[in-house]
C-alpha cells in the first residue's frame, strides 16, 4: 500500500513539474493597414456599424494597449522590424524597395534554437525567402485577395479562394499536423487584408450597402496650420490619380463563377460612369463611401477568421498555454486629413493596434492607456515569453512585465520614430520623438528643413502646429533634447 502511495505521489508530482515547465506556445496575428479606427474594442464612430467581435474577444480576455507605436510606418520596415527587434538602418530594410538580409539573427532563429517549432503563413512582404522557419507558406510580394499562390518551402502553389480564408485555412492545417506535436510552437498567421486594393470575400459584396457611412471631420482638411510637408501627399481620397485603387478590379486571375458575380455586381451600379460625373466634394464624399466599405468588408474576413483560431485553440485545449497576439504593420488613415495611406508620423499611422492574451498571466478586460510599447519589443517579447535569452543589441524590450501590469520604473518615456522613403507617394522623408503626450517631427531635407510640433491632449488631430510657440518653450526643448539622445542611442547616422 505505502508503495502505491508513493508511486501515485511521484507520479502526481512528475505531471505538475512537467505542467509548470511546459512554455507558452506563441500565436502571433497579424493585419496590413488595420487602423485602430476600425477595431471596435478600440472605440470611435465605426465601432457600432462594423464590429470586430472575435478581435474584441482578445482585448476582453486579455489586454489592449492605446499607445503602441511603430518605428517605421510602412510595410517592408515594420516587418523586418519584428523579425530582428532592432530599428531600421540597422536591420537593412528602410523601405520597402529593399530586401531582407534572412543571414541576419532574428527572432525566429532564437526560438528554433530554444526547441520551439517555428512557422509562418501568409504575408511576409521582404523579398527573401523566410528564414528561421520550419514551415513558411507566404505570398509572393504583396499577393492577391483571389486565388493566391503561396511560397511553400519554396515551392509555388496555387489555391483557389478568398486570401483570407485561406492563410487561416493552412494556418490551422500546420497547427494540425506539425510534425513536433510535443515542442512549443511560435505561428506568424500573417494576412494580406486589410491592405488596398480592397477587394472583399464573395460573401461580403454588398456588407454595408444600406449604410452611410460617418465622414472623419477632416476629410477636407485643407493642410493649414502646419508645415508644408502634409500638402504634398498624394495619397488622397479626391486625388484623380487614385480612382483606380479606390475601384474593384477583376482579372484573367479569377475563376468563372468569381467573374459572373462581379459582372452582376458591377454592372448596375455603373461606378466609373457615376464617379465620372460627380465633381468636387460630392466626388470626394463617393469616393470615400467606396473606399470605406470595401475596406470595413476586408476587416471583416479577418475578424471572421481570427474568431475562427480562436474557437481552434479552444476545441484543443491550447488556448490555456497560448499566447494570443494581435497587431499590424502599422495604422492607416481612414478618410482622415482626405487619406488613405500610412507613412507619416501624425496619429492614425504612427499608432498601431495591439492586443494581446495570456490566460493566467494577463488580467482580463486590461486596458493600457499610458505605456509607450512598440512593435520594436515583440522579438524581445516573443524570447522572453520563450524563457530564452534576449541579446544586447536588440534595441526594444520585453513587453512580459507590462503584460503583468509590473510596467518598470525604467520603461521608456519617449518614442523615436524614422520614415526613410523621402517622396514616396508625396511623403518626404522625417523623423520625430514623442512622449505620448507631444509630439516633435523633423523634416530635414532642403525643400522642407522644418519642423513640427503638436499638442496631442490639446489637438487630438494634429491641425495646429505649435513649433516656435513661447509658451512651449520649455516642451520643445526637451524633446528636442529627447530626439538627440534617442538618435545617438539607437546609432542613427543619416
């Protein structure tokens, strides 16, 4: 009997050491130009017409921070940034003209080295071939919404449907049949959408036909008040150049049955002709309702789709040892300043959503409204999750402690920011530091050499630029000071 007992003990105790030594798998979901606009757990005037329930299933069970900022807001960059934790001129890839140097330490490469195994789907948007993965299945470049061809460990092959539907699809089928069911896994399900052209599922066609959608109160902004550099976008919903972004397209790409619906779809509503006739605001305010739908309708799939690894993880009895994080590239403009685009760093394109859930560790319904986090601490985030070492020259830091509200006294108050891609699309090259607070912008090229800065309490929108004002004085030389500092601790030469 006594034995028995201490057999029943020791095993009992084998199964709690083995339960408290097992880590956290890593689920890492991740959008292209999702703003914080259009995420419902995020608030605003959008919230009620088109919700995001299964993404608010992840802040309600977990944490949503307000002010998670990029470093570089565009594509390419931002990702290179996540890979390697370490600002753009020192992980080779400023914009999104360059290629990513796979030779270099990533994130990946830590965790395959710590016995998780590795895998990414869908978006990867740095030219060459992902490594540090056991597993990839990525779109070449920036993909198609219907029948993608994925990269699969280096092989192409062809998928009919929606994209969205199907970066989850092979998603949940590595996640099914990973070949090291007992080693932790670190997934990068990473989609196309919400990124234009907006082209939505099949299903979603004619989601928010009824509807008129809420204009943003600067979707005429006029650009004064501030330097010169805003003006020059061009990026803009009443741009003549963009009708062609802001339309559906249909090609040889297509099935049969995918073009018999768009010809019904397109036919009697007569688009072109109808915008051809429309001019000034009435032009602007129609190619917005366009623009606005099929984007929200892009949303949509995602959010369909994140509700649906969601349930997958829940039908394993994996959702208690996961780790569930939510973000994009960067943010977007939604209309805002007469803008569809990201690059710059005013508001809806610096900040970028992140959620996140860790079921025992994160306390459920958190809100961070003041920690500046930035996409610059998710490799340190994904090792320390990990339990592995996080190497000095990462430049970011672990988000672990903030996640357990034990944010340290240490953390960073201010944020450097740099956009290298000088011209592109009408946006010069700059870069700034903020507080969370303010907001310093420097734009040092010669057509410009000026500077902004904004009070974002006072002027949530950025409408009045208030460098060289006596009464911030005091602000402006502190950032400016911010800015030096940041520069030289982050090596930035140019």
């Amino acid at each position: 009997m006594k034995t028995l007992l201490h057999t029943f003990w020791f095993f009992t105790l084998t199964l709690v050491v083995s339960k408290a030594e097992q880590r956290a798998n890593i689920l890492f979901l991740f959008t292209d130009d999702h703003a914080t606009q259009a995420l419902s757990a995020y608030g605003g005037p959008l919230a009620k017409i088109a919700p995001t329930p299964n993404l608010d299933r992840i802040a309600k069970e977990g944490i949503l921070f307000r002010k998670c900022y990029v470093t570089n807001s565009i594509c390419g960059p931002s990702r290179a940034v996540i890979q390697t934790g370490k600002y753009s001129h020192l992980n080779g890839f400023r914009n999104n003209g360059d290629t990513f140097d796979g030779s270099q330490p990533t994130a990946p490469k830590y965790l395959q080295a710590a016995g998780y195994e590795t895998a990414i789907v869908g978006k990867w948007h740095l030219k060459s071939t992902p490594t540090g993965f056991d597993h990839f299945e990525v779109l070449k470049g920036q993909g198609q919404y219907y029948n993608p061809m994925l990269i699969t460990n280096g092989k192409n092959i062809k998928h009919t449907g929606y994209t969205t539907d199907i970066i989850t699809d092979q998603a949940l089928k590595w996640l099914d049949k990973r070949e090291n069911p007992d080693k932790p896994f670190f997934l990068m399900a990473q989609h196309k959408a919400p990124h234009g052209r907006w082209e939505p599922a099949l299903r979603h066609l004619e989601l928010f036909d009824d509807i008129t959608m809420p204009e943003p109160s600067t979707l005429f902004d006029d650009y004064s008040g501030r330097s010169p550099a805003p003006a020059q976008h061009k990026m803009g919903i009443a741009t003549e150049m963009n009708d062609h972004r802001l339309m559906l397209k249909y090609s040889s790409k297509h099935t049969p049955e995918q073009l018999k619906i768009f010809d019904g779809y397109f036919r009697p509503r007569n688009e072109a002709f109808l915008a051809a006739r429309l001019e000034g605001k009435e032009k602007t305010r129609w190619h917005y309702q366009r623009y606005i739908k099929n984007y929200l309708r892009c949303v949509r799939a995602v959010d369909e789709n994140v509700g649906r690894i969601l349930d997958y993880l829940d039908e394993k009895k994996l959702s208690q040892n996961t780790v569930v994080i939510y973000s994009s590239d960067q943010g977007f403009y939604l209309g805002e300043h007469g803008w569809f685009d990201k690059r710059w760093m005013y508001e809806e394109s610096f900040r970028t959503p992140l959620l996140a859930r860790w079921p025992g560790v994160i306390k459920p319904g958190s809100v961070d409204k003041q920690t500046l986090v930035s996409n610059l601490d998710f490799a340190e985030t994904f090792l320390d999750i990990a339990g592995t070492e996080i190497p000095e020259d990462m430049q970011g830091r672990s988000l672990v402690p903030v996640l357990k509200e034990e944010v340290p006294d240490d953390w960073r108050q201010t944020h450097y920011y740099h956009y290298y891609e000088s011209g592109g699309h009408g946006v010069p090259l700059h870069y700034g530091v903020t507080d969370g607070s303010h907001k310093l912008i420097r734009y040092p090229e010669k057509h410009l050499n000026t500077w902004e800065l904004f009070d974002l309490a006072e002027d949530k929108q950025e409408l009045s630029n208030i460098h060289g004002n006596k009464d911030y004085r005091k602000i402006q030389k502190h950032l400016e000071g911010e800015l030096k500092r940041l520069r030289e601790k982050f090596k930035v030469e140019d």
